[in-house]
C-alpha cells in the first residue's frame, strides 16, 4: 500500500504562485489531478518514475512545472506559477505502475490539497 501525504494548498491572489508537494512511500509513476466543485476529476500534469518525461493538460502547461525528488522519500512537486481563478480546485497527489492522464490509470491517491485562487 503507497501512502501520498500532500501539503502546500491555500490560497492566492490570481497571478500568483503556489507550490505542491506529495510524499510517496513507494517507487511509482506520479502525478497531480483536480477536481473543481460540480465538475469531473481531470488530469493535471503526471512524471515518470525516473523523472525523465513530464506531461501535462494544455490548460496549465507554460505554468505549472512538475518534477520529483527520489532522493528525498520520493517527494513530488508541483510549481504553480501565473495562477488563475479556474485553477481553483482540490488537488489530489496521485501514484501509479502505469499512470495517465485517465484517473482510471490511477492506483493510489491521495486525500487532496485546496487551492483557492482569487480575482
């Protein structure tokens, strides 16, 4: 069982910045979905296990930049710059053998992070 312990949510004025970080206790493929009120879980950005490929939805690429930190209990972070009113959202840390960007491809997540950006 992979554990995900997520911090870093709150809340920011539009244009500015956050920073997400997610803990795994495993060795996976990570990344971060988000779920917006009345709205589908929906694909944020995801890593590889070496970090070599990163991938993320057009909607935050150009802003958001995803990497991750082995070394350090297979840390996860997610930097959120240019933030805008529809990035708000709960953010959930997410680990997979073969994650996507389909939260079906998900085998663990985490409890989520709010991130509230305001206008």
């Amino acid at each position: 069982q992979v554990q995900l312990v997520e911090s870093g949510g709150g809340l920011v004025q539009a244009g500015g910045s956050l920073r997400l970080s997610c803990a795994a206790s495993g060795g996976y493929a990570m990344g971060w979905f988000r779920q917006a009120p009345g709205k589908e879980r929906e694909f944020v950005a995801t890593i590889t296990w070496s970090g070599g490929s990163t991938y993320y939805a057009d909607s935050v690429k150009g802003r958001f930049t995803l990497s991750r930190d082995n070394a350090n209990k297979n840390t996860l972070y997610l930097q959120m710059n240019s933030l805008k009113p529809e990035d708000t959202a709960v953010y959930y840390c997410a680990a997979g053998r073969r994650m996507g960007s389909n939260p079906s491809s998900v085998d663990y997540w985490g409890r989520g992070t709010q991130v509230t950006v305001s206008s």
